[in-house]
C-alpha cells in the first residue's frame, strides 16, 4: 500500500478525486503529463487495493466514473498534507 500511495500519479489522482467522481478522460485533463497508459495502470492498481471503485453505467455510449472508496478518503486528507509541504517546499531548493 505504501507504494501504491507513495507513487506520483496515484497521489495526484487521489487529490483531483477529492473533488468528486471523475471519468476518465477528466482525469487525463487535469493530471497534465500522464499518458492513458499509466493512468489506466494506476487506476486499475487503485481499484484492486481498494482505495478508487469503478461504476460503468449502461448507457450507449458507456460512461465510467471513478470515485474514492471510504479507505481513499482515509488516504486523501495525508496525501493532501505530503502535496501542500511539497509545493511550499519544493521552490527553496
């Protein structure tokens, strides 16, 4: 787990999905600079530790939103500490 959360896009993608459920490609555009590929990796690896569901809705075309589980938001209020320290922090050196 410590590995899952200690990875940068994971961290970024709690963050943006504090603000709610988020499909796919709203996540793509505000995690600028990580391909579909990793996205799609550390999604799936989030979902399978727990901390993201998935719900597909039956429509046509199928939409997908991802959302924090209650043990991602566990995760999110830490997470949001490490980012604010990181971004007072990162600019003095």
């Amino acid at each position: 787990m410590l590995d899952l959360l200690a990875n940068k896009w994971t961290a970024l993608a709690i963050g943006v999905l504090e603000d709610g459920p988020q499909r796919f490609g709203e996540l793509r555009r505000q995690l600028q600079g990580v391909s579909p590929k990793v996205l799609s990796a550390s999604l799936k690896r989030m979902e399978d530790a727990g901390l993201v569901s998935r719900t597909v809705f039956a429509e046509v075309p199928p939409r997908v939103e991802y959302a924090l589980t209650p043990l991602g938001e566990g995760a999110a209020a830490p997470l949001a500490h490490l980012r604010d320290w990181v971004n007072e922090n990162v600019t003095r050196h």
